[in-house]
C-alpha cells in the first residue's frame, strides 16, 4: 500500500508548481471492502475489492471545483491537478465558498478500527452463509443475505497546513427469510465495528423466526394504531430527523424546526421528556471519525434533552454569517432515555396495537412538516392486550420522526446498532401512540 503521507505531499507539491495561487484540499481513502451475497439455497457473488479513492477540491478565491481519482501515480496526480484547476478556472464564483482550515486539535477517542475484521477472510463470510442456510432449508423457508466488512484509512489536508487521519473498519450482515408459500417474511441485521460481535446464527434465527409467524397475516384496516417499532424501524424513520436538524432550513423557515414568526424552536419542548439525542465521537458505544469532512473537530453535541430542542448543526458558511461557532458534520448518534427491560415489556404496554419489524421505501413527504411515507415490512404483528397474537398485513404509513418521539410512552433502556451502510446509529425499541398507518400494502 501507498505511503497515504506521501502521496498527499506530493499532490499539495504539485498543486504549487501546476496551480498557482491555489487553495487545495485533498482526501484521500485506503483499504478493503469484501462481502458475500447468498440466495435461494446458495452463495451467489462474492467480492474483496481494494480502495484507492483520491479527491481534490480547488480554489481560485471563490471558484472552485472537485475531482477525483483512483489512480496515484506521479502523472495521475499531475494529470488530476491539471483536470481540477481548468475546472476550477472555468466556473463562476461561489459566494458561499469558505477557505480551508489550517491545522486543528483533535481529541482522540475510542478506536474504531480491528484489525481482524480489516483482514476478514471470505471463508468466514462463506461460513456465516452457509449456516444460514442451512439453518434455512432445516425450517424449510428461503433465505437472503448480504455480508459486508470494510477496512479504511481516511487522510485529509489542506494546502493552510491540515492533516487528519482516522482508521475505521464496519462489519455487516443483514438477511431477509420468506415462507415458500409468499405470505411470510422476516429481517434481521446487524452493524459492528468488529466481524467477532457479529452473531450470524442469532440473526439467522430471528429472520427465520419472524418469517414462520408473519405468515398467513390477518387483514387490519388503515387507522391510527399504538405501535411497538423494533430499533431496525426507530432507526429508519430517525434518518430523516437527524437530516432535518439543520440550522441554515431553520433560520431560512424551510424547516419543521422553524418557528412560524421568525428564528428556531432550540430551548422548546418538542418531544416526550424521556427523549435524549446526542453525539458524541468519545463514547465507545459510537466511536467515530473525530473531524468532519472539512476537518472540523467533532466534540459531543446534545441535540435532544429531555425532550427540549438543544442544538441545530451549523455549517462552516451559516455558522460565519450567523456569528456562531460550526458545529461540524457528525457521523455518529445515539437515541436514549428508556427504561424498559426488552420489547416484549413494551408489548405488554399496548391493550391493541402493532409491533412492527422495519420500514422500507421511505420517502419525504413535507420536510416543513417532518412528514414520511413508507411501508412496513417483515413481520407486523397484532397486540391484543399485552400480548402478540396474530401475525397482520403490511400498510403504507404517514408519519412524522417528532410524532414518533412526542407521542412517545416508553423505550426499551438499551441501545442497538442499527444497519445504516455509514457512521454509527444507536436506537432503543420504542412504544409510540396515535402512529398514523395510511393504507393496507398488498406487499410481503
């Protein structure tokens, strides 16, 4: 492998000697990714695919312009400054272009990175695949899945003097079971930072489980139900909250965190007073990269406190016109403040209602309004006082993240790593009231 230092010094040379006058930030990410697919009774594709990503951004004052490449060779470097700055050169001006930063402090934190699973062999993948299914055949259903891991160094620096690296490594399995006859479905996922906490047959056994007695579901009508959403679902839907806390949408009153006179809802009450939103790169349950993607120091930031509003994130551009400090881009959240022991506590909660799997096909709605529209899917299940009874169709929701979280009654007190393909969500399961299920989906 490239010598990451080197080659960036090298780039930042050749920007002075081919570009002149030039503001340059350079990123540059290493490593592996792997994974294994299996379907129908099989593996189907298996792939390890080294990563030798290269970006440059330059800046002629306000004209800017970005490249990339994956070749990092003496003349594709000269070749990728040459191709950014005629770029750069030839666009207009940028009035909300801000320079790059020079050198930052970071604080160091939990490490994010295994070596076992930077090096995870495709026979381990291959052996997770077959247990599932042979786990799979022996219960007579059909099962899907996907295997991920990946090993990354990211360097970033600037020609002001910026250098930051961080080395990251994610492991993935996330699987899918129907029923032969098509009325039964299943999920199950899971997300680490090392392959070892992966527990394939535990997901196995939960997707095949799920599928078994989701099948032959009962029809329910559309409506308003209490509802019982598994982390996989908390986390689908708090997506779009967590995109949503923008400061610039709020200020501008393109947001639901706008007030309707002017100026944000930061310090109001807005969701239950069990709900806690933070990030924080320090905490070994959502270890992270602790500089943003334009080197931005991360520190913890607590977005929701007992239900009230504390912070919106602010860009380097919106924080300078507002006379703030940027907050930075975190990659790493962590939704708490339950007590419940386990879900099934929860279920016993509801005198009727749904305990639902996971969404899919989730779409904005009315971001003013933090309004969402999805579809269950996986296992929907009927509670009838306090207990899961019956397994229920699938239906389109429409819903809002901060209805979910105001109408919250109570979350499970641990947290999970849900499946997100980019930094760290750690959700509860959660008991909600008055979640608004639009219409029956004919889907599985």
């Amino acid at each position: 492998m490239a010598d990451p230092n080197a080659v960036l010094e090298r780039l930042l040379s050749l920007v002075k000697s081919r570009a002149p006058g030039a503001e340059a930030r350079a990123q540059l990410t290493l490593g592996r990714e792997a994974n294994t697919r299996f379907a129908a009774g099989d593996i189907t594709t298996a792939g390890d695919t080294d990563v030798n990503n290269l970006s440059l951004t330059l800046a002629f004052g306000k004209r800017h312009a970005t490249a990339t490449t994956t070749q990092i060779d003496p003349g594709a470097l000269a070749a990728l400054v040459d191709r950014t700055a005629s770029m750069a050169k030839l666009l207009p001006e940028d009035p909300e272009y801000v320079p790059v930063l020079g050198p930052q402090k970071y604080e160091p934190g939990p490490s994010e990175f295994d070596a076992g699973t930077a090096a995870f062999p495709a026979e381990k993948r291959a052996e997770a695949a077959r247990g599932a299914i042979a786990a799979c055949d022996k219960q007579s259903v059909i099962g899907a899945g996907y295997y991920y891991t990946t090993g990354l160094e990211n360097w970033l620096a600037t020609s002001a003097g910026l250098s930051a690296k961080h080395q990251s490594t994610l492991a993935s399995l996330t699987m899918t079971v129907r029923t032969p006859d098509g009325t039964g479905s299943g999920w199950a996922g899971a997300e680490e930072t090392s392959a070892r906490d992966i527990d394939a047959p535990g997901l196995t056994r939960a997707a095949i489980d799920k599928a078994v007695r989701s099948r032959s579901p009962k029809k329910l009508a559309p409506g308003e139900y209490t509802v019982v959403l598994e982390p996989a679902a908390v986390g689908d839907l708090l997506n779009f909250l967590i995109q949503a806390l923008d400061a610039r949408q709020s200020d501008e009153g393109r947001s639901f965190f706008s007030k309707p006179g002017g100026g944000t809802k930061v310090g109001e009450a807005l969701f239950a007073k069990r709900i806690s939103l933070v990030s924080n790169p320090q905490d070994p349950k959502t270890p992270g990269t602790p500089f943003d993607g334009d080197g931005i120091p991360l520190k913890s930031l607590q977005w929701v406190d007992k239900g009230v509003l504390r912070a919106l994130r602010y860009s380097r551009y919106w924080a300078a016109k507002q006379g703030v400090a940027p907050t930075g881009s975190h990659s790493m959240y962590e939704l708490s403040g339950g007590e419940a022991p386990s879900v099934q506590d929860l279920v016993k909660n509801v005198k009727r209602g749904l305990l639902v799997t996971r969404f899919w096909y989730l779409r904005w709605l009315e971001p003013r309004e933090l309004s969402v529209t999805g579809l269950t899917r996986d296992g929907v299940f009927l509670i009838e006082n306090g207990a899961v009874t019956q397994p229920a169709n699938n239906f389109r929701f429409n819903e809002s993240p901060a209805a979910m979280l105001a109408n919250c009654r109570e979350m499970t007190k641990s947290t999970l790593r849900v499946p997100r393909g980019g930094g760290v969500l750690r959700v509860p399961a959660l008991l909600t009231d008055r979640f608004h299920m639009a219409s029956v989906s004919e889907a599985v």
